[in-house]
C-alpha cells in the first residue's frame, strides 16, 4: 500500500515487532482531531518498545498532499497510508475515525 508521502509500505520491513497499531484516522474529522497529540504521544512513547504504529486514511475528500502536512503538524511519527477507494476501511470493517486495531506479533487481532 502508499503512504500519503507516495512511497511504498512493505509490511516486511515491520516484521520484528512485538506489536502493530493500525489507526483509522482524518485529517478534517473534529473527533480524529481531538486524539492528535494521544496518538503522537502513543507512538512515540512505544515505537522503542517494538510497537508498530500504521495511520490510514480513507477519506476520499483528503488528498495525499493535506494528509502529509497534517501529520508533520501534528507530529506524526508514524507512515500515514492513502486508502483509494477506502478498500482497507471495507475489509476491516472500519466505520469511524479515528478507530484503532491493535495485533500482535503474529499479526492475530488483538482489540
């Protein structure tokens, strides 16, 4: 899949870690909005842990080029991944933003 940065995200280059966040999230939803500087904070405190955290946004409306400003804005250490036709959002089943998936090593859904 690319990141909203236009670069290719191998899963692979992941493998390794005792964790995976995957999060949902929007660039113009206030409630999304609202958990910038938790999930900044989340990543930051627990990517040396080994935990992998993976943004995607599948809001049509937002185009690559906002999603990348928004996550320098917002201090966004983690690849923030475009979802054409929201193809992820449908196969996770994911409704709202932001909505978190959190797997384990083994990439077996956790919460």
């Amino acid at each position: 899949m690319k990141q909203a940065t236009g670069q290719e995200l191998h899963l692979g280059s992941l493998q390794g870690r005792k964790a995976y966040v995957l999060a949902f999230i929007a660039t113009q939803c206030p409630v999304s909005n609202a958990y910038n500087a938790r999930m900044a904070a989340f990543a930051k405190e627990y990517d040396p842990k080994g935990v992998a955290f993976i943004g995607i946004n599948s809001n049509r409306q937002e185009p690559p080029a906002e999603i990348v400003e928004h996550a320098k804005k917002n201090g966004f250490s983690f690849p923030i991944l475009k979802d054409d036709g929201n193809v992820k959002a449908d196969e996770f089943g994911a409704q709202v933003t932001p909505e978190v998936y959190v797997f384990d090593a083994g990439w077996t859904l956790r919460y």
